[in-house]
C-alpha cells in the first residue's frame, strides 16, 4: 500500500502582503495630508517670543515658524505632490517619488529641530522695531508649536517610507482615457432612408451615392 504524497498547503500568510498594500495605501494618504497640516498650522503660529529693551520703553517681540524658516512648509507641499505623483508614475520612478516623499518628511523634521531655538531671526525683528542695528532680546520662551511641526514632518517621514514598502503594489492611475497615437477606425455609415429627403440631401452633399450604386467609370 503506497503511502498517500502530501501536497503542500499554502501558507496562511500567503495574501498578506496584499492586503497590506491595499491598507497602506489610506494609511500613507492620512499620515501624508495629517502630516503636511499640522506643517503648515504650525508655521503660522509663534515660536518664540522676547522682550526687547530700547530707550523709551520695552517691547515684546514673537516670530512664527515661517519667520524663523519658510522650508517646512515648502518641503510639505512637495511632499503632498510627491504622494499624488506616486500613483501617476509606475516602475523604477514610482521608487524614486517614494524617496522624494521620504526625503520631505525628513527634511521637514530637521529643520523644524534647527529652528526651534534660533533666535537671531527674533533679534532681527526687535531690530526694526526698536531702530537700532543690534538689540539684544531678553526672557526668550519657546512654544511647543516646532514640536507640532515636527510631528508633521515624522508623519511625512512614516508615509515615504510606506510607499517605498508597498508602493509597488499601489494602483496607478488608469489609462483608459489615455490616447496612443494610433487612428481609430471609422464606422461605416448607414445608408440613407429613400423615404427621408433630408438623408438623401445630406448624402449629396458628402459626395455620396444614397442608392448604394456605384455609378460606372
């Protein structure tokens, strides 16, 4: 009695990877659009505030983050851009997208960690407050508005490095509606209706014989 072959039984795990495609895909699309707002929320809101001390009196003087760097916010938009072309682009480009994306998520989170204590651009601006060409600025506070900016910036980072894991398997963009070049084959035209002058009329006028003879050479 020969003994029975096993077949081999697929492997649990064996449509996993497409499924977690088809969910990286939202994933990515919400850590890239959440990571880009809270880029751009922060960069309107104040990073650092100083008092200023002149002749007259003390002012106080505070710089947003596009103040102190308008990079965040452009490396946040690129990286919006760089999402959407992800899935317009197929192959080796749709990697090189991916990197582009990561790149803005890191560079964001970078600069967004440089600026957070510069406090030259604070300086200046008490500068052309005050009139004068150096003013030193005193009781300097920090917001937690950078940190907020730097959370985007990781956020864009997470999904870059998604779409450089799955990206791949990602749909792209359909090319039902694209055009190749090539003529498209005419439709034959209907004979005209002998009982509809209007048809006949029209055959006339196209050069066409509306009987359907062909009229001898």
């Amino acid at each position: 009695m020969s003994a029975a072959v096993p077949h081999p039984r697929p492997r649990p795990d064996a449509k996993r990877p497409g499924r977690s495609a088809r969910r990286s895909v939202g994933v990515a699309l919400f850590l890239t659009v959440a990571g880009a707002a809270l880029v751009l929320l922060a960069g309107g809101r104040a990073w650092l505030t100083g008092s200023a001390a002149n002749a007259r009196n003390a002012t106080v003087e505070h710089v947003t983050g596009q103040d102190v760097s308008g990079v965040p916010g452009a490396l946040a938009l690129v990286g919006l851009a760089a999402l959407v072309a992800v899935f317009a682009v197929r192959g080796a480009a749709r990697t090189v997208v991916a990197a582009l994306l990561t790149l803005c998520g890191a560079g964001t989170a970078v600069m967004c960690l440089r600026g957070r204590g510069d406090t030259a651009t604070l300086e200046e601006k008490a500068s052309r407050s005050t009139g004068l060409a150096s003013t030193a600025v005193e009781h300097v506070t920090h917001s937690s508005w950078p940190w907020v900016s730097l959370a985007g910036g990781v956020l864009i980072l997470l999904a870059g490095l998604l779409a450089l894991r799955y990206g791949r398997h990602w749909p792209a963009m359909s090319g039902r509606y694209e055009r190749d070049g090539t003529p498209r084959p005419r439709r034959a035209r209907k004979p005209a209706d002998p009982e509809r002058p209007e048809e006949l009329w029209k055959a006339f006028d196209r050069g066409e014989d509306p009987t359907g003879e062909t009229s001898p050479r």
